[in-house]
C-alpha cells in the first residue's frame, strides 16, 4: 500500500454551447483554446455529454479537466449560456472511498498473422460485452476496489462514417492504493482522448 497522493484539478464546466450538434473535435480545439497557455507537458481533458433537460430541450454540456501546473483558462474563448470554473484539491488516503464517472473507450489489442510472417500485435478492437468492459475498467485502476454500479454504451459517430464504441460508468473506488486513482485523474483512462474519452470525475464519500 502507498502513501496518500494529493492533487489539484482544475475543471471548466459548460452548458448551452451557443452552437448545437458540437462534434468531439471541436469539443476538443475549445479545450485547447481554453487552456492554451499550459505548457507543453499539459493536456486537458474533456467529457462532452447530452442532457436532457425537459421532454424535448437537450443541453450539451462540455467539462474540461486539468490537473496542476500553472496557467489560466480563458472563459471568454467559446459563447454558451452558463460557464464555471472550479478548482479543488483532492488528498487521497490509503483506503479512502470515492464515488466516479467515467466516459470510455474499452479496447483489446487483437494478435494476427500474416503469411510468413511472425505474430504481430494487431489495431485495438473494441470490447463489446458488458463483462468485458466491466472487466477493463477495474483493471485500469490496480491496487484498488472498483464496484460498478451503472453502466451504459453507444456509438459515436466520427468523420468519414467512422464510430468508436464508448462506455459511460458510474460506481465507486475503494483507494488501497492512492497513486493508482491519482494517475487515472491526472492522465485519463484508456484511449480516444482527442475525442473525448477517458476523462475520470470522483467525489469523495464522507464516513458515516
């Protein structure tokens, strides 16, 4: 078991972008733009979601995170109807339990050959079954107790006619150990980052 990690995120939250139908590419220049005096090491991470507000209104909302480091967000980079900002400091103690959420992208490395050739590591496939994916996920997170307790996929459709499969979770995290849980915060989970996958939100449960 490590020692308690502590880490400072950073997290712009937008609702109501001025322009419907936002793809995840754009998504991700805002990101960019909106953080884009972080240095080169730096890479925010974003979660573009729908909401449905009423019966027929649905409001996207867009939330970037960044951890550490120096610079500021420009707010006034993208038009939409609310914008915060929200800075916070999470100390994660051996053993502390945290309720998440998570938007990703499950894969497996397929192996095959080709004739007269050796094995080969083959293009990530995504993983279909719900066991697998709920597999993937705790095993994103050693040194940890990770319960799910909902879990949803759909397909997200990219330019060209190309989708990617992309799962959404939401459960909690037993943190045996802290460095675990601090580089899913810190560095995301899984692949398609560009295209808004692999951002992890949490919240601490308070001990009864």
């Amino acid at each position: 078991m490590s020692g308690s990690a502590s880490i400072r995120l950073r997290v712009v939250t937008v609702t109501g972008l001025v322009r419907a139908n936002i793809h995840p590419a754009e998504a991700h220049e805002i990101a960019r733009t909106v953080f884009s005096d972080l240095d080169d090491e730096s890479r925010p991470m974003f979660r573009l979601r729908e909401r449905r507000r009423d019966r027929e209104v649905i409001a996207q909302e867009l939330t970037i995170q960044w951890a550490g480091g120096a610079g500021d967000p420009d707010m006034d980079a993208f038009e939409a109807r609310e914008k915060s900002l929200s800075e916070k400091t999470l100390l994660i103690e051996p053993g502390s339990v945290w309720d998440f959420e998570l938007l990703a992208q499950p894969t497996v490395a397929k192996n095959f050959t080709r004739e007269g050739a050796p094995l080969e590591r083959g293009k990530p496939v995504a993983i279909a079954d719900e066991p697998g994916q709920r597999r993937w996920i705790e095993q994103r997170f050693p040194g940890c107790s990770v319960t799910i307790l909902e879990l949803s996929s759909r397909r997200l459709t990219q330019p060209r006619g190309r989708s990617m499969l992309m799962v959404e979770a939401r459960g909690e995290i037993v943190a045996h150990d802290p460095s675990s849980l601090a580089r899913a915060l810190t560095s995301g989970v899984g692949r398609g980052k560009s295209k808004g996958s692999g951002l992890l939100s949490v919240t601490q449960k308070k001990a009864k």
